[in-house]
C-alpha cells in the first residue's frame, strides 16, 4: 500500500479534513523519493545516473539530494595541500 493510502486511511480514521490528509500525503511521497535518491547516490557514487533517475535537468535539482558523508568532508579536507 502507497503511502498516500495509508495517509488517506488515516485521515478517516483520526477526522482530519481531507485536504490535511493529502498535504501529509504528498510530504510523505516527498521524503521517500528524497531518501531514494540520496540512498542511491550514496551506494553509487554517480550524481549523473541519480539525476538521469530522477529525470531532473539540472545537476544542481539533484544535488540537493546528496548526504555529505564526515569520512568524505575529512578525506577532502586532508587532500589540501597547504
């Protein structure tokens, strides 16, 4: 079952107004393509193929769905020869 489903099960259930339940619903549908696609681009490593995924235009739109990892920001950091 989607998770609009589940969303529109309970907005009956707990009375909510209809359009509450599918503004919840749609917040819902987001974090999981958000966390699809961040979890895609973590196990790949390919922004190019995440984005050709998530049929976006711009790498810059999928770029917002990447997760900078501390080992990554240290390893960078320790690149830089100063």
């Amino acid at each position: 079952m989607t998770a609009f489903a589940w969303v529109c099960i309970l907005a009956v259930i707990i009375s909510l107004p209809l359009g509450l339940g599918v503004l919840i619903g749609m917040a819902a549908a987001r974090a999981e393509r958000r966390t699809a696609l961040a979890t895609a681009n973590d196990n790949t490593g390919n922004l190019r193929a995440v984005q050709n995924l998530a049929r976006h235009s711009r790498p810059e739109t999928t770029s917002r769905y990447t997760r900078t990892k501390e080992r990554t920001l240290r390893a960078v950091v320790e690149s830089i020869d100063y």
